[in-house]
C-alpha cells in the first residue's frame, strides 16, 4: 500500500480487538497513539508493542504535535458521540474516519478474501489465514481474534502482492466498505437488531456485502446462509448435503476426524483439534478457499492438523483426568448452541456446568428464548448479570429474562464475586466460561484455583 499523506494515526478506542489489528499494522511504518477507556491484556501488549495509550477522555494527552494536516483519527462505532476527544478532533477539521473505511482503503491495494457472518467469520478467517501462511502464500491477516498460531490478531504480508484476508463486520454495515475478490458468507442469523430493524434487514446488508464482490470474484457461502438469503448461486458448503462437505466425521481424543469432498477434490482423514461440529463447517469454507487458491491437497491437510484456533473459541484452559474448563466467546443463542452440542458430543458422559454472561440488554431481550432453549442443553446452568457493553438499561430486561424461561432445573442467577466459591463447592466434569463481555477476566483466577484444586485432590 503506498503511504499515507500522515506522520501521526490516533485511535480512539485502540483496544478493541478489530481497531488494534489495525493499529497494529500503521504501526508498522507511521507513529501511533491512541485512547481506550479500558486498560486490558490486549492494550498492555499494544504499549510493549511501541503505541501510546491513555485511559482517560481527555484531550491534553493527544500529542502536541498532531495536526489536521499530519494526523489521520480512527474511531470505532461503540466510542459516544460526545466523547471530547472525538469531539476536539472533528471541530479541529482533522480527518476522522470509522475503522471499517481504513479497512476497506487497505483492502482495495490487495487481492481480498473477506469473511463475514454473524458467527463463524473470526475462526474462519483465522483458518484461511493459517493455510495460505503454513504454505508460504505471502498473506496480511486481519482477524477478530487472538489467533494461536499467530499469538495475534494480524498478520503482515511481506509485499503489496499480498492476499489479504479480513474479517468482514456486519455490525453497523462495516462491511459494506470492502470490495472483496472472494468472498465467504458462514452465517446470516438474526443479529445487531439494535442496528437493523428487523432479521431481513440483516439479510438485505448481507446481500449488499455480496454485490460489492468484483466483478469475477468467487462467492463461497455455508448452507444455511444460502437457503436463508435465497440468492440461487454461489459454492454452498455444509456437513452433508452441499456440494462442498465433510464426510465420515468422527470424534477422537480431543480431535475431531472427517474427510472433505466437493465436485473436484476429496482429501481424507482431516485430523482438527479445534473441537465442534461447526468448526469443522467453518474448515470446509477454508480448505475450498485454499484449494482456489492453489495450495496443494497435501499442505492443506498438513496445515489443518497444524491449526491451533483463536483465542477464547473452543479454547481448553485447563484439563486433569477428572476435570475440564473450557472458554469461549458464544454470545448468540447459536453459538451457545452450537459450543454445549459440540461439549456434549466430546464430552457425553461427563456433567456440564456452564457459566453465561449476556451480552448487550437490546440482544438478551430479542433472543431471550432463544438463549433459554441453548441452555437448557447443559446439565447445570449459572447466568450472571448482563455485559452492558455500548448500552444503557432496558426496563425489565436482566438475565433473570432467560433464567425464566429455562426448563432446566439446575440453573441459577450469580454474581461474578461468588463464581470460585461455586466453582469450589460444584461437583462439575466439565466447565465452560461463555459470553463476549468481560467474563475471560475470570479466566486466569478459575483456571488458578482448579490447579490448587487438582495438586490437593
């Protein structure tokens, strides 16, 4: 990409996971600095990283050398409109742009893989990432998530010949500002209803995200995306049916086995240790992304088995031989769906106790019995109180919202002071954090105390 008519990119809102990938990458050529209202892992490795953070909304610590003619400003959607810093800088003239419109100027220098969905697209674009890297394709990665095999949410190209694969976000249309060359569709669920109207008008922004594709670009949608948007072309990819499926789908020690087939190629025995049925949906997106990209049958498989996942998806934070404590980021009665089914199936003799924070009051209240009927599934259920986000209060919207409508006996409402005295005093096999506020800050303090509970057992 040819460099930018700037010396200074200030964020605001540099520790989310999309705008640090972002700042990440300037950060390679131009001074970065920015603000986040909350100090976190991810913005403590940002300031090791060389960029400068504050903490608090005030405009004296914006670099006394920025100026509207050297300072691009990057801000994320969830930053309030009457943020003062935000404030100074659009009465100052100086050029403020979302960090879905930088992403879509970086894509339009780069042959683009865009992955979008309203779950699926982090670990799929992270798995793309991975198989075009592992076979030594010059790739830029810009990824939703920590992923593993990166210890990072990007990956830089060596040269502007790069592929890029981005992660495309339907959240407030973001990614309508990409024109991508192919495109991946994993799911079109009903979502960010304080956004969109209503389920359709998700779909239209979907459908939308798909005309933007160039004009010989190649589209690569999942089953149930394609039946819901109704479009009549494309590659549909599925675990049985699609032309592009998994086949002799089997369940190891922690692995799951499967062989891939479409109109042109079989490769056999898949080994993917990122446990889930939907996972291994979202590896078929990435194995026929490879395949059009050339890598051969062999590294594909090869660079499957290699694949360690993203951080907070499926991620198994501690295992002894009579307990397991898994995390993840499910915050969609979906994904809850599809994480306790797969935990199930890994796991069919073992007691599961999951603990859910809600995610947003306006999504707790659309999908209450939708999160109900999830739940249900697991064999003990905790729900703490809901993550506000972005959000102020809605009037009789609390987690008590989904605990009322769970048909499940063993279910109850706690408080995240009380979690390690439950955990202490639970008869649980298998454990599973789930939920996209801030319930990983109990990750490393639950995983502490099953290791001092294991050493003494």
């Amino acid at each position: 990409m040819k460099k930018l008519n700037y010396d200074i990119v200030y964020f605001i809102g540099v520790g989310g996971i999309g705008m640090s990938a972002l700042a990440r990458w300037f950060n390679a050529t131009y001074g970065v600095f920015g603000y986040d209202k909350t100090l976190s892992e991810l913005t403590e490795t940002l300031e090791k990283e060389g960029i400068a953070i504050h903490y608090d909304d005030n405009v004296n610590k914006i670099p006394s050398d920025a100026t509207k003619e050297n300072t691009l400003v990057i801000y994320t959607p969830a930053i309030p409109t009457d943020h003062a810093e935000l404030t100074y800088f659009k009465e100052g003239g100086f050029t403020i742009k979302k960090r879905a419109e930088v992403l879509g100027d970086i894509s339009r220098n780069y042959f683009t893989v865009a992955v979008a969905g309203t779950h699926g697209k982090t670990t799929t674009s992270s798995m793309i990432a991975h198989l075009l890297h592992f076979a030594g394709v010059d790739v830029t990665g810009f990824i939703g998530g920590i992923a593993t095999n990166f210890n990072s949410n990007l990956v830089i190209g060596g040269t502007d010949k790069a592929i890029a694969v981005i992660e495309a976000d339907e959240f407030d249309r973001s990614f309508l500002h990409l024109s991508p060359n192919i495109a991946v569709v994993t799911s079109t669920d009903a979502d960010h209803l304080d956004i969109y109207e209503d389920g359709e008008a998700l779909k239209n922004s979907f459908r939308a995200f798909i005309d933007k594709l160039a004009k010989d670009g190649k589209l690569l949608i999942s089953q149930k995306a394609n039946e819901s948007l109704d479009l009549g072309f494309g590659s549909e990819y599925g675990l049985e049916a699609s032309k592009i499926r998994a086949k002799k789908i089997k369940i190891g020690e922690g692995v799951f086995v499967f062989d891939y087939a479409d109109e042109n190629t079989k490769i056999e025995g898949l080994e993917l240790s990122l446990p889930g049925f939907h996972n291994i949906e979202n590896a078929l997106a990435a194995i026929r992304i490879a395949l059009l990209l050339h890598i051969p049958a062999q590294k594909i498989k090869e660079g499957i088995k290699a694949y360690k996942g993203v951080k907070r998806r499926f991620e198994f934070i501690f295992k002894s031989a009579s307990k397991v404590y898994i995390d993840d980021y499910a915050h969609h009665p979906e994904e809850l769906n599809a994480f306790i089914k797969s935990a199930k199936a890994l796991y069919p003799s073992k007691k599961l106790t999951v603990i859910f924070q809600p995610h947003l009051y306006s999504r707790t209240k659309d999908f209450s019995a939708g999160f109900a009927k999830a739940l249900d599934q697991a064999d003990q259920v905790w729900l703490l109180d809901i993550y506000p986000a972005r959000e102020l209060p809605i009037k009789g919207v609390t987690s008590d919202l989904i605990l009322s409508q769970m048909e499940l006996n063993d279910k109850k409402l706690i408080s995240k002071k009380v979690v390690i005295d439950e955990i202490e005093n639970s008869d649980f096999e298998v454990l599973a954090t789930l939920g996209a506020g801030d319930i990983d800050r109990l990750v490393p303090e639950i995983k502490d105390v099953l290791q001092k509970m294991n050493a003494h057992a």
